[in-house]
C-alpha cells in the first residue's frame, strides 16, 4: 500500500493504539490544553511530520485538538507552541508547553488498558463518549 494510502483518515494506526495516545496525554491537546471533557475532536500530531520522514512512533506523536492540529502548519512543533502560548496568554510559556511535550510523549503506552476499553465499550467513540459523560455528569 502506498504510503499516501496509508495515512488517509484513521487508518494509518491502530484504534488502541490511538486511545492509548490520548490517554497518555490526558486526553488533553498537548499545546492548549483543551480536554475531551470540554468537548473538542481530539486528534494526533506527528512532531516530526510525517511528509517529512517522521514515524508513527509514540514519542514522534501527540494529543492535539483539531483545531491546533490545523493552525501548527509547516512550523516546527516548538515554534508552534510558543506561538500557543502567546495567543492563548493563560500563563503557560511556550518553554512549558515544550518541557511538557518532552516529558509526556516518553511516558510508557497503556495499549492494554486502551485494548479493554474499546473491548468494554464496543468502538473508539463509544469509549470517549463514555468520558464525556461521566465528566458531565461528575462535574
């Protein structure tokens, strides 16, 4: 399959794989902050891009928001959260932003934890869904 092919949509990785990303992250955007619980399309950014030979390794890919996703462009991903940092002006420096990125995408993958949960739960939507609500309803 081509490489192109493979990136389409949520096909280049593995639904548990996916979930263990997000919830090694705390199911947060890496760079804004914005959570699950609020509402937002989580997504994964690749550090390195992808086009530009980067893996699909997990310490080459974060939890991002949809909307960061679509405005980190062709800037590097720390330049990108300095960038963040600035324009959300909610006390985090860019240096944080970065130092927690550092730290958090070595942190071990739970994909067992993630492989119960979407055994549990049926599908991936089902499993943040859950997440949602229980933060609705417990908030």
């Amino acid at each position: 399959m081509a490489r192109a092919k493979r990136t389409q949509g949520m096909n280049w990785i593995r639904p548990e794989k996916r979930l263990a990303l997000y919830l090694r992250d705390g199911l947060a955007c890496c760079y804004c902050g914005a959570s699950v619980e609020q509402g937002i399309r989580l997504t994964l950014d690749h550090l390195r891009p992808y086009a530009n030979g980067g893996t699909n390794n997990a310490t080459n890919l974060v939890t991002c928001c949809s909307t960061c996703n679509s405005s980190r462009g062709k800037r590097s991903w720390r330049e990108f959260a300095q960038a963040a940092a600035n324009y959300l002006d909610h006390g985090i420096t860019g240096k944080e932003i970065v130092e927690h990125i550092e730290k958090t995408r070595r942190h071990q993958l739970g994909t067992a934890i993630a492989r119960q949960l979407l055994a549990r739960r049926g599908n991936f939507s089902s499993v943040l869904q859950n997440i949602r609500t229980s933060a609705t309803v417990g908030g």
